[in-house]
DNA sequence: GGTCGTGATGTTATCTCATAACACTCCCTC
DNA sequence: GAGGGAGTGTTATGAGATAACATCACGACC
C-alpha cells in the first residue's frame, strides 16, 4: 500500500453520479418501506466517493462538511443498515467498509483486494461452491460467507 | 450460539494428544531452524486444548497455570509466530483464533464456522477455485484468501 | 571461554475498532 | 392529539491490537 515505487490512481465516483447513486438507492429503500435517513446517506455517499474500503473512524472523521466529526454510533448504526440493505459491505480482513459495486443482484460477494493500491473488485462469487461441496459432505448449512482474497491488482503487479 | 434449545459438546484435544501435537510442532520447527519458546508452546496448547476459535483476550486471560492473565504482547506475538509457521490460524469474521486442523500439507485453508455452537471445521479450500476465475479475468494476482462460511453445523440443524 | 549480533521476551502505554445504555425526536397511525 | 416504533444524539466503556524500548537468551565466531 505504500513504498511500492509507483503511483495509485484514484478511484472514486465523481460527484454527480454519487447523487445519481443516491437517489437510486434512496428510491429502493422507499419501496420497501424503509427511510434513506441523512446519517445513512451521508456515510453511504462517502463510501461512494471513496471507491475503496474506508476504516469506520475514517467516516466518522470525514463525516462533518465542515471538519466535525461524528460519534461513533452514529456512523456505525448507519453501516449496519447499508450492510443489511445489501447498499454496503464490511471487509472482515480490513476492518474496513466499501460500497457495494453490484447493481442489486443476487448478494453472494466476495472481494479481491489489492495488498498494494488498497483497490478492491466485486466479484459475483458463487464462491460458495467450492464449499458447498466440503460443506455438504459434513451436513453444514451455509448461510454467508465472507471471501477475501488478497493480492495485486493488474496496474500493481511487478510484470505487467 | 445459545438461546438454540439444545446443548453443544465439547471439541477440545485430550490432553496427552495435546502433548503429542505440541512435541510434534516443536520437532518441525527445529527442522525449520525456529524456535518453540515457553509463551508459543503454552499458546498454541490452549489453542488445541480449546478445539474452537479463541478470543485473544481469552487466551491472554487462560494464559497463567495459575490464573494470572498474560500481558498482550506476550500473546500476540505467539499468535503471529503460529500463523506464520501455519500451526494456527486468524478468523477475520470472528476476530478469533484457532489451531490448525490440517495434518501438514498445503496451505490454503478455508472454514465452516457454526454459529450456534461455535465449532468450526477446516476443510482444503483450493484457494478460492472459483475466484481464480474472476482473478485471472482481471488481471488479478491472488496470494492469500480469506474463506469464512457461517452457517449451521450437523448437530445444530434445526431439521436433522 | 569471551564477545557479538540476532531474535525473543517483558513491560508500559497507547491506539484502533465497536457497542451498551439511555434520553429524546421524528413520523406514521389511529 | 395521543400512542408506538424506528431512528438519532450523547456519554461512556468494552474489546482487539500494536508501538516503543529495555532486557534477555542463544548460537556463531574468534
Ligand atoms: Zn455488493
Ligand atoms: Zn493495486
Ligand atoms: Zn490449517
Ligand atoms: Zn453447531
């Protein structure tokens, strides 16, 4: 992630298609009856500028327009319900929370994370299914499961 | 992992296959030029006396014969040291530790980690197969994964 | 046997990550 | 215009992990 010799580029959504974003996701919570409350907009809309995993005291830093923080609670309850409405996904092996990149399909994600530019993809993982098969023998249920997979992304690899 | 109406057996070594399993990691690390040390020993006998991911700070309070906890470091730096040698293993969903399950072969580990009662298996993930997929698509180097599935055990099916 | 370098440990302090608890407010419904 | 449930603000604390530095054990080398 650092002292690599050589330059990450950046990553996030520019400004209008993080509103754009927004109020997609605003107009889904609604049909479901659930509020898009200002907290929750807001951490999501610093999950989409970001464009990588965020730390939580990261968001809680950046949360204020103007330079305030805001208390942990705050930012956490708001990343429990982006997690739960499938909006935003905790990375366990980062401690670390992005925004999910899915255009809401099926929600079985797993993640490839680049150890040198901090970059993360989205991939549909039906990774699952190795599982399944290990899982089934033993009659274990799955019910989620988090896979992480760590490594260099194409621009950071040392080849090319 | 409790109010499921049922009760959850213990999965722990005994303690002379402790013994062996420890006299046997110590015999390989000579191999290795490393060195079992008292602090690695008695972390990784907790470990395999547990049979179940472990808390750090549960190990650093179990850590004393005599009831006295640990100082941190102490335990943490075992921690490292095991994972290194790949005698025990992190659990990011569960920021928890466990001992290796594997008799000493390749090293990719994945795990079925039920939430009802606690047990996990380690079974010979292939890496995150199904992610090699979407990885090499994308240019994407993997080194490390990390594969986490939650769900229920056998004996902790509601159904059976 | 002495000394030197490396790796491991002991110890203190601190940092990061996350949640409990409780009062209050908003919004919808009846 | 009460009542109830979800959401928020705030304070405080619990849980997980590491930085920094002094000291100690061990093997290599002379
Ligand atoms: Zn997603
Ligand atoms: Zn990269
Ligand atoms: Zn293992
Ligand atoms: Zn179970």
């Amino acid at each position: 992630m650092d002292g690599c010799g050589h330059d990450h580029a950046q990553m996030g959504m520019k400004p209008a298609a993080v509103r754009a974003a927004l109020d997609a996701a605003e107009a889904a919570c609604g049909l479901d009856g659930e509020r898009m409350t200002a907290p929750r907009r807001r951490v999501l809309e610093l999950l989409l500028a970001a464009g990588e995993p965020v730390k939580a005291y990261d968001l809680i830093a950046a949360y204020g327009r103007d330079g305030e923080a805001a208390k942990p609670p705050t930012v956490y309850r708001a990343l429990e319900f982006l997690e739960r409405r499938g909006l935003a996904h905790r990375i366990a092996s980062l401690s670390a929370y992005v925004a999910c990149s899915h255009d809401r399909a099926e929600h079985a994600a797993a993640f490839l994370i680049c150890d040198c530019c901090g970059a993360t993809a989205e991939v549909p993982a039906g990774a699952g299914a190795q599982l399944a098969g290990s899982a089934g023998d033993l009659g274990f249920v799955i019910q989620r499961a988090t896979v992480e997979a760590h490594g260099l992304c194409a621009r950071c690899r040392p080849d090319a």
